[in-house]
C-alpha cells in the first residue's frame, strides 16, 4: 500500500464547477500538507500549504484536512478552463522527505 | 518563473551511459531538492541538500548520486542507465527548513533509448 493515495482521473467538470480533490494517507505523522498544480511539461506550483488539522482559504481554492481520517481535500470554486492541470497532494512529517500522491489530472471544459 | 533553473532541458542518451544534471536554486535558497516524475510511479523524493550537506535520501538508486557545490548549485548524476530511468527529472530549492515552500525548477526531460 502506497503512503499517499490520490485517484489520478481524468476528472472532466464543466466550466463554473465545484471541483473536489482529495488524497488519503495511511502514516499519521504527517503534519504539513500541500496541494500542487502541475501544468503538462512544467514544474509542480504550490497553491495551497496546511499545517496540521482544519480548513484553509485562498481565493477560489479551499485546502481541508481531517487527520483522524487521514484525508486531505481541495475544493476549486467557480473553475476555470485555465484551472486544467494536474494536482498534487504532498505531506511531510516535518523532515526534509516529502511524499507525493500520485496527481489527479483535471479538466475543466468551457 | 520560480527561479530555480535546471539544464539541459532534454537528455536522449543510451543504456549503459552515464549523465549529468544541474540545478540552480532561486537566489537565497540554502535547500535543493531532487524528485523523480515517472507516468507510473508520480513524483518521487531522490535525495535532499542543505547548504552542502546531505541531509535526506529517498528512493535512489546506487547508481544515482548528487552533490550540492559550495556556491550551492546541485548536480544529480545517473549512471549505468536502463530503460526504466526515462523520466522527468526535478530539482526544487528551499529557504532552508523542511516545512519551507518548495519551488520547482522547469525540468530536465531524460530519454533512455
């Protein structure tokens, strides 16, 4: 069993969608955690950065964790065809080894 | 731009060769990552350096090592290549601490033929 598991899509929404990605995790010291967007042939960017438990907000994204589940989710508002990327989640104890999920590849259809 | 620039871009090469790749870590930056991005496997942690120093190993191969120079630039060196080791390869750079935001050089894309 992987450390991180994230579905890997595609995910196909319509343009103006709530999109809802989620990873789940099985080692429970995690306790940073971070959502990538990954453009095809770029870089990984981060968007959004949680420590611990709760939820966080930037704009049209929303970052949740609940670590007694082991779940970790990223809500997209209102999406946009320029939001069509792949998404990572990565966690980390606190050491310098991130674990990455495997990315969700999203499409969001105008 | 995050800063953080890798070359060569692209790498054909053939099984048994050994190559280079290079990072530079956006200015200030202390930490260099070095991740793996296969279509079958996703992103994985190779190896980490803190200002020179070793300081965390992934999933590396023997094959695979890296240094980080004292004008902090980072090297990974692949040798004795397979197939298996087509892949995008990249470097990522940090402040310093562990739960410092990481940004991600462009890549460098290896092809094993």
């Amino acid at each position: 069993q992987k450390e991180v598991e994230q579905d890997p899509g595609p995910l196909s929404v319509p343009e103006g969608a709530i999109v809802s990605l989620n990873c789940t995790y099985s080692n429970s010291a995690f306790q940073y955690f971070m959502w990538y967007r990954q453009y095809s042939r770029k870089g990984p960017e981060l968007l959004m950065y949680t420590y611990s438990s709760g939820n966080k907000e930037d704009g049209r994204f929303t970052a949740q964790v609940d670590k007694s589940s082991k779940y970790i989710s990223l809500f997209i508002r209102d999406s946009q065809p320029s939001d069509s990327a792949t998404y990572l989640c990565a966690m980390t104890s606190g050491t310098y080894k991130y674990i990455f999920g495997t990315g969700t590849r999203l499409k969001v259809l105008a | 731009d995050s800063g953080v620039t890798q070359t060569p871009k692209h790498l054909i090469t053939a099984t048994g060769q050994r190559v280079t790749l290079r990072c530079s870590p956006r200015s200030g930056d202390l930490s260099v990552y070095w991740y793996q991005q296969s279509l079958d496997q996703g992103l994985q942690f190779l190896i980490q350096y803190y200002n020179g120093e070793e300081r965390a190993k992934g999933n590396i191969l023997e094959r695979f090592s890296a240094q980080q120079f004292p004008d902090l630039h980072s090297e990974l060196n692949l040798s004795s290549l397979e197939l298996g080791d087509s892949a995008l390869y990249f470097c990522a750079s940090s402040p310093g601490r562990p739960e410092d935001e990481q940004f991600f050089g462009p890549g460098t894309r290896l092809t094993v033929l």
